[in-house]
C-alpha cells in the first residue's frame, strides 16, 4: 500500500499546483508556501510517522513547477518551529524585511517535509513568517497564519494526496471604497469615459 500511495505523490501534486496556478493567476516572483504532513500521506496522524520518502516526490515536483513560473517556494514546518518556513536565501533580496532564524530543520523538530526541503535547497534559510501569494495544504498543517489576506479557497482537482486531505488558496488585494467603488477593469474604463463632471469625491 506504501509503495502505491508513494507514486502517486508527483502526478496527484502537479495536477492541483498547475489549477492553483491557473485559477491564482500567478505570476513570476510569486511566493507558493506547501505545508505537508507525510504522516497525514501515509494514513497516520499529524506529526506521528513522518517519512523523507513522501517528502522527496512533492519537493521535486514542487520545485520543477516552480521553476517553469518563476515562482518562489517556502515549505513550512511543523508546530514544534512554530511553523517557521525554510525558503532560498535567494528570496531575502527581494524582501528585505524577511529576519532568518537559527534552526536547522530535522524530521523530529520541523518535519519530514521542511528537513528534505532544507537539505535540497541551494542555500536554504529559515524565517519566522512569510506573506505568500498562494499555498497548498496536504494533510490540515494549517498554513493560512502564511498567507498574505485575502485568502481565497481554491478547490483542488485531487481532493487527496495519499490520505491527507488537500487545501488551497490564492490570495487577492483587499477590496476597499463603498458603494461607488469599482474594482473590475472594464468597468472602471467605461466610467472612466461616461462620469459626468459633477460626481467627484
């Protein structure tokens, strides 16, 4: 059963990062946060059976995806880091106001998942919080507290990855102004040209 959930991981994954970056639309330079329990992957309870094993199809293919938009991961660790997140230092010069941690992430302190991304990243740092535009959840860690507002739900075409349950969402701007407020763009060009003279603020 182990063997079959596990290669099943890469294609259940890739299906729901592609829809997410559809429907997100994201965009180059985009942060994606994932946060995972490969426990929750295998059937067992959160933070019970983590296993590399799981960890290694998602973070290849998370990153083969990530690649081919120009987008910037973050894999978030477990409770017992205060669900701090391990990034390529790389993304520090494109925010500045990101302060790394000293920690190095291990399976029984951060998790499977956060401990293989730590080691398979280039130059790996880890932060305390992260504003990311988009995220993926596999198995309820609980990665809303990374997510820039408004989160908005994203339904995943693969509702399970092994036995985790899977979560996303994107994030938009927030909607602000009242009732005269505009927020889509054709509607915004046609009052543009049609306003009459008097109705300034």
């Amino acid at each position: 059963m182990t063997d079959s959930i596990l290669s099943n991981i890469a294609e259940a994954l890739e299906t729901n990062l592609r829809e997410l970056v559809k429907v997100g639309n994201l965009r180059s330079g985009h942060i994606l946060i994932i946060g995972t329990s490969t426990s929750e992957i295998l059937g067992h309870r959160i933070g019970t059976s983590g296993t590399l094993d799981a960890a290694k199809p998602i973070f290849e293919t998370a990153q083969r995806i990530s690649r081919e938009f120009g987008l910037h991961l973050a894999f978030q660790c477990c409770e017992h880091l205060n669900r701090a997140i391990v990034i390529e230092e790389e993304l520090l010069s494109h925010m500045p106001q990101l302060e790394p941690v000293s920690v190095i992430p291990v399976p029984r302190a951060g998790g499977s998942m956060a401990s293989y991304a730590y080691r398979h990243f280039a130059k790996p740092v880890v932060v305390e919080t992260i504003q990311a535009h988009a995220g993926i959840d596999i198995g309820s860690t609980l990665i809303g507290m990374h997510l820039r507002p408004v989160a908005v739900p994203a339904r995943p075409p693969v509702r399970n990855i092994g036995h985790a349950y899977v979560t996303m969402a994107f994030t938009r701007p927030k909607l602000i102004g009242g009732t005269r407020a505009v927020y889509l763009p054709d509607e915004a060009e046609q009052l543009y040209h049609t306003a009459a003279p008097d109705a300034d603020c």
